[in-house]
C-alpha cells in the first residue's frame, strides 16, 4: 500500500467567521480529504480584525498582537484535527496557512496576511509554508485568486466546459475550457456585505438559506448604484476584498430610509448579478457550473443563479469529489505540497504575473 502523503491546509477568509482545517491525502490523483475542523473566531477578535483593515493608531504593534494570536488559534486547530483524525504531527509534511488578509493592494504592489507562520511551526512542530501571495504580486500578478491553479490540477475535464465558483467573502470563478489556458478572476463581494447588513441589523452572522433576503424586495435603483463601481467593468485579471468592499462602501450608496430586508434582498441580487454576468462574459458556452464555499448553501442565491444562467447545469463540488465547504483549506494544502516540491502554483492567465512561481515562505519545524 501506498505510505500517505499527508498535509494540512488552513484558510482563514474574508467572511473573518473563524479557520477552517482540512487534513488531506495526496498519494493518488485525487486529494482525499482524511479530516477536517472548524474553529470560530470571537466576537472580540473578528472586532479586531475588522479594525485593522483601516490605518489606525498604533497599527503596527496591534497587527503582530493579532498575528500571534492567530499562530495560537491555528495551532490550537491543528492539534483539534488531528486528535479528530488520531494522526501525529510527525506524519505531516506541511501546513498551507493562507492567514487572514487585512490589506490586499496588488495596485500598490502589496498583500498582508497575518499569522505568525514561525510561531506556528514552533506550537505544532510542523513545517509551515505561508505567504502565498507575495511572490506573484513581485512578478506583476494580483495574487489572487490562487484556488484556480487548484481548480485546474483537479477539476478539469479533456471535454466539457467547466466553471467553478467559490462564493466565500468575495465570489470569484475559475474558468476550465478544453482546449484553452485556465482563467479566472474574482467577481465581486460573496456572503461579506450580505453577513455584514444583517449583522448589523439583527445580530445574527449569516442570512441562512437566504430567507432574510427572499423576505426583501430588490431596490433597483440602489443595485444601479452598487454596480457603478469600477471594479465591475474593469477587465480580469482583477482581484478584490474588504479594501474596496466594506460597510462604508455599502453606506455611501444608501439612502438611510430602505427597509432592512430590501437591502438584504438588493446585496443578494448583486452577488448573484456579479457572478451571473462574468460567466455570461468570459465564460461563453459553459455546460457545468460547481459551487463550493459559503455562499453554496445559500439556497436564494443559488436559485437566482439558476435562472440567470438556464442553460448551464448548476451543482456543488462535492459531486467531483471536492466537498464545497473544504475546497479552499484542501487548496492550500496543495499549495504548500507545490512548493516543497519547488514547482510554481500560480496561473498568469488568472494572476497576470509575467510568469510562474513557486510560492510561499517556508518556516521549518
């Protein structure tokens, strides 16, 4: 029998609800996913976070505090997965540890991710790679979206034209055409200014199934406003997060006298719009469309995806093989699989890197 080749993948994203961890297997073809864990963040901790996505007083010491405290919170879920998978850190080649971006400014040739990555290694005792997105915005990519290389190694199929959707805090898609270089690119916001307004509004993290928002009514004429952003008709590559996209964003396009749940029901249909339209545009003649992230569970959005797109098939990943709400965490383990084996991870036709690279920052155990 073939030994396990064993890694771990943590993704901490733009919806700052808490790290997922997956345990993966990828002695065959296909990544098996051994085990996983989800640990929430604090209510005091994601006030953090959100804090130092703007220049405060301070920051810098604030930031490293937070990055510690994340290496700690990692640790503590790694150690959590494995007691759930009755596996040893010995037996663990990498962990792939995204860490929680607060600045993402490929315009201004700079990404931040925070996490500690030495820190890490030494409370698990496992090698750590991070810092993926640094070397492809030196190479003159955006650093994102990363999964679409993911996407490709595994996905793919010689005949049918596929497109897969992560739908997270931000929604992006990967484009798989036979026969052409895999794209992809991010769309616009996902669950982060749908999570955001009913946070805000009833105290609640997420609008489950989507019922708040199909109480609603779309304003069209706030849609109208939301989708003359730049951002929407600037061509890929293209990436995005909280940097654009925050409540600040989202109150500068209000009125301040719509009802609560027509604003929840005009977010929804801008996720749904963003996503609906960059197929229409760079994904001509897509027979299948897969799911996976958060917002895959959103039954309102996926029905308004439906009715957008009537021509593709829509589904979730877990019929590849890939459950939806582990793709990203079994992605980074990947990544970091990629660049022990000193192969490059980025996609140029997705990043707009001059070139590929092997990513990361390793920090042995």
């Amino acid at each position: 029998m073939q030994k396990p080749n064993l890694y771990i993948g943590i993704m901490s994203g733009t919806s700052l609800d808490g790290i997922d961890v997956a345990l993966v297997d990828f002695s065959a073809s296909q990544p098996k996913l051994i085990a996983s864990h989800y640990l929430a963040y604090t209510p005091m901790l994601q006030a953090d976070l959100l804090a130092l996505h703007q220049p405060d007083f301070n920051e810098l010491h604030q930031s490293q505090l937070v990055g510690n405290q994340l290496a700690y919170l990692y640790a503590t879920a790694t150690a959590d997965l494995l007691k759930k998978a009755h596996c040893q850190a010995d037996q663990i080649w990498a962990i792939g540890c995204h860490g929680q971006t607060i600045r993402h400014r490929p315009d201004q040739h700079y990404t931040i991710q925070l996490g500690n990555a030495a820190l890490l290694a030494e409370l698990s005792g496992i090698t750590v790679v991070s810092d993926f997105r640094s070397r492809d915005i030196a190479a003159g990519g955006q650093g994102a979206p990363l999964v679409p290389a993911f996407h490709h190694q595994v996905l793919r199929h010689p005949t049918v034209h596929r497109v897969i959707v992560n739908i997270g805090g931000i929604s992006n898609l990967t484009n798989l055409q036979p026969d052409h270089a895999t794209t992809g690119f991010d769309c616009g916001p996902g669950n982060l200014l749908m999570d955001a307004w009913i946070k805000s509004q009833h105290g609640v993290p997420f609008d489950r199934g989507g019922q708040w928002a199909a109480s609603g009514t779309v304003i069209p004429e706030l849609l109208q406003k939301l989708l003359s952003e730049p951002f929407f008709h600037t061509p890929p590559p293209k990436s995005s997060g909280r940097d654009l996209f925050s409540m600040e964003w989202l109150h500068s396009k209000l009125a301040g006298n719509e009802a609560p749940a027509d604003v929840q029901a005009t977010l929804l249909a801008l996720t749904s719009h963003c996503i609906a339209e960059a197929i229409k545009q760079y994904c001509n003649g897509v027979r299948e469309i897969y799911l996976c992230g958060g917002g895959a569970h959103n039954h309102a959005l996926v029905k308004q995806l439906k009715s957008a797109l009537p021509n593709a098939q829509i589904l979730l990943t877990e019929v590849l093989g890939i459950e939806a709400d582990w793709m990203e965490a079994i992605a980074f383990a990947w990544l970091a699989q990629q660049t022990l084996a000193g192969q490059s991870a980025n996609l140029p036709d997705v990043t707009g890197a001059r070139h590929p690279c092997v990513l990361g920052a390793i920090y042995k155990a």
